[in-house]
C-alpha cells in the first residue's frame, strides 16, 4: 500500500522545495483518483443529453466551419490553407483555455474533499487537466473530415512531435492549475481577470489570422516572437499542417515551462497548507 | 515504536483566517502600494482561534469520545486528524491510515447512479478501484438498496442516501476511524444493524474517535471522553 496514505506529519520545518516535489509526486501517484475524476466531471456535464460528450465536438465542428468560410473569404485566403491552420489552431486553443479558466478553479471545485481527507493538494490540478485532455480528445475529432477535405503529410516524426507538444502543454497546465488555483482561491478576483486576458489574448494571437499577414517587425514582433501563446501553439499546430517546428519556438516553451515549473513549486511549497483554509 | 498506529498531538492550534471581500485583491494591492499605512485603523489579519493549544496522545486500544457544544472545536479537530487542516502551530504525527465519516455527502453526486457513487464514495476515502470492486457487492447488499442501485442518486430518499454513503464508508479498512456524530441512520431495521457494523469495525479498528452531543453514547463506547470548550480540552 502506498505508504504516504499510512502516514502523516506536520510541525517540523521541510524545506519549500521538498514539500512541494512531494506533493506533486505523490498527486501524479494519485492517478487513480483523478482520472476517475475527470471522467466524472465529463459525465455530469452531458448526463442525460443523448450526444454526449460528442457535442464538446459537434460545437467545435460548427464554430470551425463557420470562421472558416467566413474569415477564409474575408482574408481571400484558398480553403486548404486556411481551414486546415484555423482548425488545428481553435482545438489546441481551446485545450489551453480550458486549462487556464478551469485552473482558476482547481481547488475551489474541490472543496468539500479538501476540508476533509488528506489529498497531495496536485491531485486537483491533474484533474482539471485531465477533463481538459477528455474534451482535446473530442475536439480533435474534427481534424479527420478536415484532414480528409484538405490532405497534409504528417510522418512519424510529425505525429510524435505533436504528441510532445501536447505533453508539454499538458504538463504547463498542472502547474498553471496549482499557481492560479492557489492565487484564486485566496483572491477570488483573479478569477475573472484571466478570464478576460484570455479573451483578450484570443485576438492577439495568429489563430483565425496568419502570422505572414503581419511584418516580423513592430507589433508584429509582439504579438507573435514575444506571445507564449503563439509559441505554446506553434508546437503543436506546425507538425500537423506538415511544417517544421522553429527552434526559436521550442526555446521559447522551454522558457515558458521553466519559469511556470518554478513558481508552481514555490506557490505549492510556501501555501500547502494554507489552502485548505483559504476555502 | 513499533505502533501500526498513534496519533501525536503537540501544542496544536488552529487559527482560521477571516476573508470577506473586505480582505481582497485591490485591498491587498492598496495596502502595498501604500505600504499599509492606509488601513492602519484595521487590525492586520482577523483570524479565529478554532483549535487552542491541544496536546494529545493516542495510540492502539484507545476508543476516544469529543464531547462539547457547537463550535467547540470538536469537527475542526476531526478534520484536523484526518490531515486536512495543518496546524498554523504546533504539530501533529498520525500513523495509521484514516478513514474520515465526518459528512455523508462527500464525493456523492445526484445525478449519478447508485453503483457510480460507490465508486466516488469509495475513491474519495482513499480506496483504490481494486479494493472498491472486491466490496462492490458486499456494499450493494449491505445498503439494501437493490434495483434502486441503478437509478440516480437524487431519486433516493435522504435516508436512503445515508445508507449508502455509510455502507461504503464503513467497508475501509483503516487503522484510524473517524466519526462526526451521524449515528443514526435509516430507518430502525437499518438503525440496528448500522449499529451492530459500527460495533464491528470499533472491534477491528485500532483507534477510534467519535464527536458527539451524546453523552450516553460516547459513555457507551468510548474509554475515554475529551471535554473540548472555546477549542481546548477541558481538565487536561
């Protein structure tokens, strides 16, 4: 039996960084429970409507298919090149979203079971990007008529790149779940406030538009070399319409998780146990 | 030691923070950008002292009883055994594995049939999908709930559903048992036999601690009765 379940104990000081590597791990061993969760989450939301989780898909079929034919027309763009890019774009868009809003409310959303049995605290993070990962998984749906429509060569290397990718968006969503569920939890403001970044950050970044559309220079430069949401993307969205992931783009992830991976620690270690009373 | 179980208690508060909106973000920001001066009128933190200075030893054989009015401290305390509330100081050192019954509604979902919340139920105590499978139907048939086992959660009378929150809840095995004063379930047939299944798993279990407005009960079954008033134990 897993012994962190058999023991307990609090009152000598552990250093920040212990605390928190625990905690992550022994949530990550906790996989039973989450994913059961996750599962359950999905579940509720559709219980009784005859599609399902299909319409999680249905949705996203229709809302790519409408901004495909309109904005496609708009940018006087040919349909296999745009259609194809707005597609991959909104679902792997979409994934992040749901990590970021539904993250605010990791703990939150648990909170009858964080004041009363003693859970790794991470276990709620890997629930929220575990229902996330249900919902990429329908959503992804969507690319077989595209692909289907508008041909792409995706190889091997292509397809394990894109799988990478979203291990890697995954994994930046346990820590931004653990940093803004924290952060939300104590300041019920900032809730709201990601929401509207977000939002905002939707426009900003080359997802209905191309990046080509603008110069690599000026606004240009921010909106796309200095966005992480545009580089988040590009590691996933590039492999799949059959192009090259720049290295610049890696790096930039690699930035990205770096720093996320930092704070997360340090907000894990430093408010473990404060959580819990935040609630 | 060579305990499988004890519990350790030593100087253990709790203090819980007070937030209101009052307490928010632009507060927070204000008061840094004015470096607190601002909001000197309000004291820095209102906190409330939930648990005072407890200090408790238990080990195997003890059959504990709270006893106290409300807000006595006597679930924060349960709560905090269960490891879900750390001191803010002092410590705590459980060794055993806890089964917490503090609330029946934990980790149980209306919308959900019968069998899906055993599985809930079951996860949420801290049992694992292999352990829940091997009880599914000694649980089922405990609960004596039948075909209803099928149906959705929120079709079930209320006593109903605290059947079978309390037949899955009381299928853990743990070292440490944990309960918050709901004794009484169902209806008498059930009563008796929720009571004899207690009795059992008091027999099984190491430890026990049970809060209650009972005296007569917790005379009944416990060894031992801690007073708890204003979050201290009484006479200590």
């Amino acid at each position: 039996m897993d012994k962190s379940r058999s023991f307990y104990s609090v009152g000598e000081k552990v250093p920040l960084l212990r605390l928190a590597t625990e905690d992550f791990w022994s949530g990550l061993k906790n996989y039973q429970l989450w994913m059961f969760l996750g599962w359950q989450d999905i579940r509720q939301r559709y219980r009784r409507s005859v599609l399902g989780p299909l319409w999680l898909t249905l949705t996203t079929g229709v809302t790519i298919a409408m901004l495909g034919l309109l904005y496609g027309h708009l940018f006087k763009m040919p349909n296999d090149v745009y259609v194809p890019f707005l597609a991959t774009g909104i679902i792997v868009w979409t994934f992040m979203v749901g990590l970021i809003n539904e993250g605010c409310e990791a703990f939150m959303q648990s909170d009858m079971m964080i004041k009363q049995v003693r859970n790794p605290l991470s276990t709620y993070a890997f629930r929220t990007v575990w229902r996330n990962s249900i919902i990429l998984a329908h959503n992804a749906v969507i690319l077989i008529p595209v692909w289907w429509l508008f041909p792409k060569s995706l190889d091997l290397i292509g397809m394990l790149t894109v799988l990478l990718g979203l291990v890697v968006i995954a994994f930046n969503g346990v820590l931004i779940s653990i940093t803004l569920g924290a952060l939300t939890t104590r300041f019920r403001d900032i809730g709201p406030i990601v929401t509207n970044i977000v939002q905002a950050s939707f426009f900003i970044t080359p997802i209905m538009w191309l990046p080509s559309l603008l110069q690599s220079k000026g606004v240009g430069a921010i909106l796309i070399d200095l966005n992480p949401f545009f580089h988040l993307i590009e590691i996933v969205r590039s492999p799949l319409l059959g192009n090259d992931v720049s290295v610049n783009s890696w790096l930039y992830v690699l930035g990205i998780s770096g720093a996320n991976l930092a704070i997360a620690l340090f907000v894990l270690g430093r408010f473990r146990y404060r959580i819990p009373y935040w609630l | 030691m060579s305990q499988n179980a004890y519990i350790k208690l030593k100087d253990f508060s709790i203090d819980f923070p007070i937030y209101t909106a009052e307490r928010s973000l632009k507060r927070a920001l204000m008061s840094s950008a004015t470096g607190g001066i601002f909001h000197n009128e309000v004291p820095s933190r209102p906190t409330l002292r939930a648990l005072d200075s407890i200090n408790l030893d238990i080990n195997e054989g003890d059959r504990i009883g709270l006893y106290g009015h409300n807000g006595s401290g006597k679930t924060t305390l349960l709560r905090a055994l269960a490891g879900a509330y750390a001191p803010t100081s002092g410590s705590i050192t459980v060794k055993g594995r806890v089964a917490s019954l503090l609330d029946i509604s934990m980790g149980m979902e209306g919308d959900a049939s019968g069998w899906e919340n055993i599985i809930l139920r079951g996860l949420t105590m801290g049992m694992s999908p292999k352990e829940i499978k091997s009880k599914m139907n000694e649980i089922a048939d405990f609960s004596e709930l039948g075909g209803f086992l099928d149906m959705p959660l929120r079709t079930y009378s209320s006593g109903m559903q605290v059947r079978l929150a309390f037949a899955v809840s009381t299928a853990v095995d743990a070292e440490i048992i944990l309960l918050d004063e709901w004794l009484s379930v169902g209806d008498e047939s059930f009563q008796e036999k929720a009571e004899s299944r207690l009795k059992e798993m008091v027999i099984k279990t190491p430890i026990m601690i049970l809060a209650s407005h009972s005296k007569n009960l917790l005379d009944e079954v416990t060894t031992k009765t801690l007073h708890m008033e204003h979050g201290k134990l009484k006479d200590q």
